[in-house]
C-alpha cells in the first residue's frame, strides 16, 4: 500500500517541497528521483539520515565551500552505461575514456576537497580516488584531464608513430623538391594546394604541359584549364606505405583502448561505489540546502504514535504571502492517535493548518528538516487527505461522492498507525445529512489507531466526546470597531483583515461558546446591520 496516493501529495504541495531540494549530479538526482518514505519500524534508519541532513547544513552557510563543491558536481557526468560497456568486455570510444579519466580527477578533486574541510562521511558515502586506473590513463603523470593515446602505451605504437612521422616528412620532401623541379622547368608558379590555372590562350605552353610527365590535367572552363601536381613513383610508394602505418597505428590504438577498457571494468566496482557515493552525498547536501532555505529543523523522532509541532509554518504559503509583504503566522498543535476537530471562520485558516501537519509530517518522514521551531513525530504507515476540489468528472462523482470515496478509503486503513486529514467534512451534501454524517464518521474513527484531524462548521462535532476541538482565534482578540473604522479608507479590505486575524489554533472545551467570526467579518464588510441583528438573533435560536 502506498504512503500517499497522487491526490494527496498534490493537495500537501508535496511536489513543491521536492522541486526545492536542488540537485546538481545525475547520481544526486537519481536518488532524489528515488525518495521513499520512512516507515513504522524505521525510526533508527530515519534518525541516522536526518542526522546526516543535519551535519551538512553548517556547510552549506559555507558560501566558499558550496561554491567549489558546486563547481565539481557540476562537471560530473552520467558515466554508469561507459563503465557498464566495459565491465562487459566492451570497448570504449577515445570521448568515454576522456570522460572517465576527468571523473577520476574529480574524485580526487572532491576527496581533496572533503578531507580539507573534514566533511563528516559514512561508510555508504566514501570517496575513493583510484590512482592505479589514474595510471592507466595518464601513464606520462601530466595531470591533464585531456585524454589522448600516448606512445607510451607501447613500444609497438612508438615504433609506428615514429616512422609514420618520418614517412611523413619524405613525402613533403617529395612534394616540395617536386613542385620546385616543375616551376624551373616549365617557369610556371603552382598554387600551394600544387595545382595551376592557366588561360586557354597560353596553347604553346599547354601544348608543352600535356607531355610533362608530372602535370596531370584536373578540369577546364571556357577561359581556363587546371592542372595539378602528378606524384611521381617513389611519392606513390611512400603515400601507400603511409596508409599502411596509418592503419597499423589504428589497430594498435584500438588494442590499447582494449586494454585500458578492461583496466576500467577491473575497477566498474570501485567506480560505481564512487558514482553512489557522490549521489547521496548530493541529495544529502540538497536537503541540507533546503533546511537553510526555511529555516528548518530536524524532528524528533519517536516510536509513540502522536504529531507535535511548534511554530510550523507551510513553506509555498509562506513564500507566496512574504511575496504580499505578509508574514505566515506560525501554527502549533499536539495530535494522538483519535480524532481531533479544527472550527473557526472560512478566514481562519483551518484548511492551511490541516496542509501544513500534512506536509510537516510527510517532510519528517522523508528525511527533511521541517519548518518549524519543533517537531515530535511517530511514524505513520500512511498520509490520506480529504482537501480541494474532489469532484470526478470522468467517473461521475459529485463533490460529496468523490469525498465519500477519498473517505472511505482512509476509514479501511483507519487500523493502521496512519494521519488522515478530512477538510470540511460531508461539506458536499445538505446541512442535515451532513451533520448526521460527519457525527457517524467521527463516532467511527475515534477509537482506531489512525491519528484523524478534521474542519468542520458543524460546532457540535467538537464537543463530542474523546475529540479534541481546536479553535482558530481568529479576531477574538481585536477591536472590531477599530477595524471597521480602519476599513473604510481602505481598498483592500481583505488583506487588512488577513492582517489581524490571529489563525494560531487553540483547545477548547464544550463551554467555550462558539465565536461569532463570520458574523463579525460581515459586520466589518459594511453587511446591513439590520441583516446582522438578524442573523445573531437566528444563532441564539
């Protein structure tokens, strides 16, 4: 079974949270790619990562040390199909072999660079540069990350690369002495390519080209004929016995690349333990990045099945009211295995506090730091929410059947250690029926080990018995009349109001009465007082 299905990562913003973490290797990514959540039984494993997460993040406020770390694991390419090929007997091209041999002085940059600034490191993180494999593909020691077949790969290819270069040279000798013979003889001047152009007019000195022996005819045109240097027979042989170490030279380079490609399947081990360990250590460093980019802290860890958090605050919200010139106000609240209930105004932020221990918990149990000045969490087999818009289109559902669905499917795991989260219970149906609905589900869950969180307006939902009612504060504490007056002069009335609604939760008891919240946001609008005294009057009935 799933920790949590697609609807509810999508309504936790849970996609948010893992586009922040930046990796910059394709082994970082990969394991980012491959991030699973810690389960009930895995608290010791779950401890160990966040305490690796943890560690890096002095490092990471280290804008030096990022810098150069960054600039390493951004040369490091994805080598795992080379290194594959050759440890299949493969045989690498000259472009994988650079590639290899400049992630073998990466390693040894990044080993270098860890060791100096005593980067703490775990057996399944360890850096080992591979001198021997070095040696193989840099056997004149120049330290170059540049890859070429030297010739001291062989005495073979020594022999052939110096007599092709002698070779070589006779045959420019050939050519030189050549054209100079041709110049003095026929008092013509060639092109350095070898060829001549000569108007048709000069018949006489055509005439005597076309019996030179050395002058081969090339092409004509209306005006002009061309002719180019004919090699003699000893240019001919050395051009042949030329190709002929060409190709000797060829096969000898491939036999090298053989070898060397077996050196580098000797070490594919070694290699990939390498590749592993630059991974985690890049996905580690991305979720230490991001701890620093919201100030997060590492969560404590526990085997009881309860949720606290102090001061959590819900990264996307935050960043999108901080773009308002708003801050978020921070959210605390305790949750045991039951059933608890948040009421309050639709202002209040009930639906904000419900994402927010959502995504704090599935955060935590993915090895992040969580936003939040403390976190206590016992691991859940599972997160399922109830939040948005659920209507189904394409399987007919209404709004409540979709919600009906969702619910139910949380109502059958309601045994095991799970967190599920209901927005506005049965808020799809009549007022009635929802009640009576919502009383029924609420009877169901609240003696199941799943720990249950839900909004509602149905007020008498908290007062149940074995339920625990939250209250948003909302503008209890605020001088209406203030704020109204405020208003007045105002265009943006809701921002004003956002600004002094107080969306921290609190526990209350079956006497607390109900506060009067959307009356008094109406009354603050400018809503028709006679329509207010009304509406109160109607609420006391």
């Amino acid at each position: 079974m799933e920790f949590m299905d697609p609807m509810t990562k999508r309504a936790l913003d849970f996609q948010y949270i893992l586009n922040r973490i930046d990796t910059k290797t394709p082994y970082g990514k990969a394991y980012k790619e491959k991030i699973r959540p810690f389960l009930p039984g895995e608290e010791d494993k779950l401890i160990e990562e966040l305490k690796k997460v943890e560690s890096y993040i002095p490092y990471c406020k280290d804008r030096q040390f990022m810098r150069q770390i960054g600039h390493i694991f951004a040369h490091i390419k994805d080598l795992k199909s080379s290194v594959q090929k050759a440890r299949k007997g493969g045989i690498l091209s000259e472009v994988e072999l650079f590639e290899i041999k400049n992630f073998l002085y990466l390693i040894k940059d990044l080993d270098h660079l860890l060791k100096r600034h005593q980067l703490p490191l775990w057996d399944d993180m360890e850096i080992q540069p591979i001198e021997d494999l070095e040696r193989h593909l840099d056997p004149e020691d120049t330290g170059l990350s540049t890859f070429y077949i030297y010739d001291s790969y062989s005495e073979e290819l020594r022999a052939i690369r110096q007599e092709k270069r002698e070779v070589e040279k006779e045959i420019k000798r050939e050519k030189r002495q050549l054209k100079e013979e041709i110049e003095r003889k026929l008092n013509i001047r060639l092109r350095p390519d070898g060829r001549v152009i000569l108007p048709k007019d000069e018949k006489e000195l055509i005439e005597t080209i076309e019996d030179y022996p050395y002058l081969t005819y090339i092409s004509e045109t209306y005006i002009n004929i061309t002719y180019s240097i004919k090699p003699t027979d000893d240019m001919n042989l050395l051009e042949r016995r030329y190709l002929i170490l060409k190709d000797k030279e060829e096969k000898e380079e491939e036999k090298i690349k053989e070898n060397l490609s077996k050196q580098i399947g000797k070490n594919s081990k070694s290699l990939f333990k390498n590749m592993a360990s630059i991974g985690k250590m890049d996905f580690v460093f991305g979720r230490a990045s991001f701890a620093v980019e919201i100030d997060g802290v590492k969560p404590k860890i526990t085997k009881d099945h309860s949720i606290n958090i102090v001061e959590g605050r819900h990264p996307k919200v935050e960043e999108l009211l901080k773009a308002k010139g708003l801050k978020f106000t921070p959210i605390s609240i305790g949750l045991k295995e039951g059933v608890g209930c948040i009421t309050g105004a639709n202002m209040g932020g009930k639906t904000v506090s419900l994402k927010l221990i959502g995504l704090l918990t599935a955060m935590a149990q993915y090895g992040l730091m969580v936003p939040a000045k403390e976190m206590t969490l016992g691991l859940n087999q599972f997160i399922k929410t109830s939040i948005g818009d659920l209507q189904s289109t394409d399987k007919g559902l209404s709004t409540f059947g979709g919600e009906i669905k969702l619910i139910q499917e949380a109502v059958e795991r309601s045994q095991e250690r799970g967190l599920i989260l209901i927005d506005e219970l049965a808020r799809g149906t009549n007022p009635e029926e929802g009640y009576a609905i919502s009383k029924a589900i609420v009877e169901y869950l609240r003696d199941k080990n799943s720990i249950t969180l839900l909004t509602t307006h149905y007020d008498h939902i908290g007062n149940m018995d074995q339920v625990i009612h939250f209250q948003v504060i909302g503008l209890s504490n605020v001088d209406l009349d203030h704020l109204k007056a405020q208003l007045q002069n105002e265009e943006n009335e809701i921002d004003i109001i956002n600004k002094h609604m107080d969306y921290r939760l609190k526990i209350v008891d079956k006497t607390t009465k109900v506060p009067k919240e959307a009356i008094n946001i109406a009354r603050i609008m400018g809503l028709d007082e006679q329509i207010i005294h009304r509406a109160e009057k109607n609420l006391e009935e």
